[in-house]
C-alpha cells in the first residue's frame, strides 16, 4: 500500500516553501531614535535573492546597500520595533527601499538572524 505520509509530503513541497539564495550582511549596530538617546539595535540579517546570479550586483552595489540600512534603522524607536508588527514593517520598508538600488528587484525576503534592543 502507498505511504499517505509520503504522499502529503510531496504536496507540501510548494514554492512557497523553497528559499532562494541567501546573501548574508555583517551586523549592524546603531542608535535608536528615542528621546534618551541610550537604546541600542543590534541587528543581523540574510537577504534572500531571486536566483544566484545577483549575487554579483549584490558585491557592486554594498556599500549602498549597507548605506541605506544604516540610515533607516536609526531611524526607528524602542515602541516601533519592539513588536512583530513592527519588526515585519521594518522589514518591508528594507525590501522597498533596497529593491529601489537593484536593477532587478533582487530582494525577495529579509531574515532577522539577530535582533537585540538594549
């Protein structure tokens, strides 16, 4: 008899399930815009590409990349990001923003693999 466990795996294999490739940045730690001035954002993140052959553009276009990073994460505060909410939003605006630099809207996800506010 067929296995139904090897059957529902084999429709479980959708596209959506499968990961790009992943393009990892250094971490990044900058200041949060709140009124004290003390709290930290210590973030790492993978970006996921539409396919390998991006990863070129990727190295030609990082400082930008980095660039554009830098100026929007300073730009949040503590009650912004301290939610998954925001931490989705912030991840949005990061995909906008960096797909504006590609040429071919390269950036399909943004992986948080390190997000510390202190």
């Amino acid at each position: 008899p067929p296995d139904t466990a090897s059957g529902e795996q084999g429709k479980e294999g959708t596209q959506q399930d499968v990961i790009g490739p992943l393009y990892s940045l250094d971490t990044f730690i900058v200041n949060l815009s709140d009124p004290t001035g003390s709290r930290f954002l210590r973030a790492t993140m993978d970006l996921e590409l539409q396919n390998e052959t991006l990863n070129q553009e990727m190295e030609k276009r990082l400082p930008q990349i980095r660039d554009m990073i830098l100026m929007t994460l300073p730009s949040r505060r503590f009650q912004e990001i301290q939610s998954t909410e925001g931490k989705v939003a912030l991840r949005n605006e990061l995909t906008e923003k960096l797909n504006s630099l590609l040429k071919k809207k390269a950036i399909t996800n943004i992986y948080f693999t390190e997000f510390v506010v202190q």
